[in-house]
C-alpha cells in the first residue's frame, strides 16, 4: 500500500469522483475546482470503471457513492482495501443510514447530498492529513476504524451523528447512552451525539466493557460514575462525572458496585 501526499509538491490532491449521476458529477467538479490544492484526475459512473480508474490514475482520494447499478460503494472499498494502493475513501450519498459500515469499512468521513461547499472543504482537508502521513501510518489509522467489530468486543470507534456530520467516539469519552423513544442519545463530557444504532444492539456489542445497563433506556460508563445515592430500599440515583443523573433499581446498581468494587 502507498500514499501520494502529490499536493505538497503542487500538483494537488488528486482526486477520483465515483457516482452514477452525470449532475452529480458536474457539480463535485465545479466544487472540487473551487478549492486550492485539489486536482480531478477522473470521473467513473459505476463501481468496475472507478477500480479501473484507481489502478490506472493512482488518485489520493475517491469521492465515492455508495448506491449504483451493478457493483456499489461498499464492493469497490472490498476490492481495494486489500491492494497495493488504497486512497482515501470519502463517501458522498443521499442515504443516512449507512454511516456506520462506511466508517467501519475504512471510509474516513461521510457527505451527505446536496454536500455544501465548507462540509466538503472539510473533508477535503482531513484528506489532505491522511495523505500527508507516511503509508505504515496511515494504514494504521484506516485500520483502526476498519477492522470488524463482533459482539462481545469493546468498540474501537463508535459513530455518533450531530446535525449533518457524523463523529467517531472513543468509547472512553462517552458517559452514557440513554434512549429517548427511538432515538438513542450519546453523552460525552462536552456534546451530545444520536447513536447510529438501537440501545439493544449497543448493549450486546459493548458486553464485557465498563458499561452497564442501569435501566432499560440508559446504559452508563461506570468508568465516569462519580457517586452514588440511596433513594429508597429499591432504587438508587447513579450521578455521573458529568453530573448527569440515572435513577437504578437496587439489583441494577449492584452491578454498577460490583464493576467499581464498591
């Protein structure tokens, strides 16, 4: 695998558009064009002529969608994850939801359309840090949120969403996961992000970690419980570092002292 950092020695990054709309297309150009240091080497309109293009062109980058006919997003990042070159991925889709298997495919940031042009400088610059990384480096980096998860095993990165960009979380920084109907929030010391999966499914993956379900909406980071307080012979009020409060019942909170030796 190699990195060509080519913007540092003027000839831009060089960059790959990977969608099946021509629209689409004209109008990442157009903006991709506006921006200093950015060289478009090439366009491809399906998933087969984009890894003829990365094995021909070489490119820094690939602005790739994830939906078109035949082969997709997903089953080009398969394909080149593995190979002598692999560029940045950055995927640019009209979809949402499949923010999570991007990133944990290797992609290291995810646009959604219509992309405006800051949310896309942005990515373009986090591109260009990649790139500038020397290539055992930046295999490492891509490898750390690519590698698959299985149930059971702490998170290497966990997806939250804020607004229209979506964040990879260590699982030390978060306090809480706390469900609010369908939506399930997640709580760090300073933001708060929605979680791109259900509290049910984050509680089987994060099993054998600091975390423990202290109610049936909110699992909680005892790695951040600051104190706990006795609210009656059932129930107990779990108070965070972050002074965010859970009340537990008593069989709960035993396995809250349990985890902290309490």
């Amino acid at each position: 695998m190699s990195a060509h950092p080519n913007w540092r020695s003027g000839t831009g990054l060089k960059t790959l558009i990977v969608d099946d709309e021509p629209v689409a297309r004209k109008v990442l150009r157009e903006d991709l064009e506006a921006l200093a240091g950015v060289e478009v080497v090439g366009e491809a309109d399906n998933g087969a002529a984009a890894l003829d293009q990365i094995a021909g062109q070489h490119p820094d980058l690939v602005l790739l969608d994830l939906q078109m006919p035949g082969m997709g997003g997903f089953e080009v990042i398969r394909k080149i994850r593995h190979g002598e070159h692999m560029p940045v991925i950055v995927i640019v889709t009209a979809y949402d939801k499949y923010a999570l298997e991007a990133f944990e495919a290797g992609a290291i940031d995810y646009l959604l359309k219509p992309v405006g042009q800051d949310r896309l400088a942005e990515a373009i610059e986090k591109a260009r840090r990649i790139t500038g990384q020397e290539a055992v480096e930046r295999l490492a980096r891509l490898q750390e949120v690519a590698d698959p998860l299985h149930p059971g095993q702490p998170f290497k990165k966990i997806v939250g969403k804020a607004g229209a960009e979506y964040f990879l979380l260590d699982a030390r920084e978060i306090f809480a996961f706390h469900a609010e109907g369908e939506i399930v929030w997640i709580t760090t010391a300073r933001k708060r992000y929605q979680a791109t999966q259900t509290l049910k499914v984050l509680e089987e993956r994060l099993r054998n970690s600091s975390f423990q379900r202290i109610h049936r909406n909110a699992l909680v980071n005892v790695d951040h419980v600051r104190k706990m307080s006795v609210l009656s012979s059932q129930r107990w009020l779990i108070t965070l570092s972050n002074d965010q409060e859970f009340i537990a019942s008593k069989r709960q909170a035993r396995g809250i002292r349990r985890l902290v030796h309490w």
